[in-house]
C-alpha cells in the first residue's frame, strides 16, 4: 500500500495522510512513489521506510496482507 502526505497541504488541520494504491508488486509500489514525489525519491533517515520526493511530499510503503485488516496508515514501516 503506498501512503503519502505533503507537509505544506492543509496546515491548519494537521497531515492529509493519503492512501495512494495497493499493489502486489513491490516494484509497482515504488513506481507509484516515484510519480507521486515528482519522479526522484530520497530517503528521510527516520529510521523507517519513509521517503522525499523532488516536489516535497513524503510517501511510504506499508506492507498488508490480502483480507480484513487494521493499520495505521499515518505510521511508516520500520526499515
């Protein structure tokens, strides 16, 4: 599942955390998180699995299972 959020949308409100996609495919996520950060991805050495874009926002993926589940999505995966 690939989350994103930019610091500088919605301020006021706190952090407009996003579901992007789900993909089966690591490979398919990663691509996902490169469109959406504007095509470069950096890590933010938050000792999880967070990433920058080139256009400021911050993505992650996060690992689901197939099924019912329950995740905090505003919460990236450890490395």
């Amino acid at each position: 599942m690939v989350v994103s959020y930019h610091p500088m949308e919605n301020t006021e409100r706190g952090a407009n955390v996003l579901v992007n996609g789900i993909y089966e495919k690591k490979e398919l996520a990663v691509s996902r998180q490169k469109v959406l950060c504007g095509g470069d991805i950096t890590p933010t050495f938050s000792n999880n699995n967070s990433v920058v874009g080139a256009n400021g926002r911050i993505s992650w993926i996060k690992q689901i299972h197939l099924g019912d589940f329950t995740v905090d999505i505003k919460c990236p995966d450890m490395r």
